[in-house]
C-alpha cells in the first residue's frame, strides 16, 4: 500500500508541478528538473505522513 501511495503522489506532484510551470509561471523547465522537484515534493510528504 505504501509503494501504491508514493507512485500516486509522485504522479500528482508531477502534473501539479506541470501545470504550474507551463501556465503561471510560463517557462519551460526541462521533464528531468520537474521530475526531481516532484522526487523531493513526495519524499517530503511521505515522511510527513510517516511521522503522522
């Protein structure tokens, strides 16, 4: 169940971090840089819902 939580969440952080970057604040990052910031966003939360 864990593993299934943390794929979700690295995919919602991933589109939100998309969605983000595409349309407010209209530059183009690189798949690689997104994918990393999403890495981190989902570490983060997951060991705050680990602490929890």
């Amino acid at each position: 169940m864990f593993i299934i939580e943390t794929v979700v969440g690295l995919i919602c952080f991933f589109i939100v971090n998309i969605l983000y970057d595409t349309y407010i604040t209209k530059r183009n990052s690189s798949f690689i840089q997104l994918s990393i910031i999403s890495m981190v966003q989902t570490i983060i939360a997951m060991s705050i819902y680990n602490i929890l």
